[in-house]
C-alpha cells in the first residue's frame, strides 16, 4: 500500500531535517514494502492514452431550459 511521509524541522534546520530524510530513506531501501518505488522507464517512454475524453456525460439540457 503506497504511504507518504512528512517531515518537519526546525527553523534553518534545512541540513538537519535532509540528513535524517535520507536516512530514514537508506533504513526503508532495505525493506521491500517500504523502500522508495522506481519508475518503470520503458512504459514512460511509450505513453499510451486509455481514455477517449475527460467528459464523463453531456450536460442535461432539461436542466438548463427550466432556469
């Protein structure tokens, strides 16, 4: 199951709080179910469009010709 994770530091504490990222990220490579996911580079190259239109349905025209 895909999880984010925030981290928050202290105030110009942006050297501190990126050193414990990348450690918590070096602790999860090690842990199948946690470590960071990698794109799959061959199917980005070829993109593939599944969906015809972003309009799910028309506008109802009863709706608009009551107001």
């Amino acid at each position: 199951m895909p999880f984010g994770l925030q981290v928050t530091g202290r105030f110009r504490g942006d050297q501190e709080l990126l050193d414990a990222a990348e450690a918590m990220e070096q602790a999860f490579a090690n842990i199948p179910g946690l470590q960071r996911p990698r794109p799959d580079i061959g199917k980005l190259a070829k993109p593939t469009i599944d969906f015809k239109s972003i309009v799910t349905h028309p506008p109802l025209q009863a709706a608009f010709a009551e107001s």
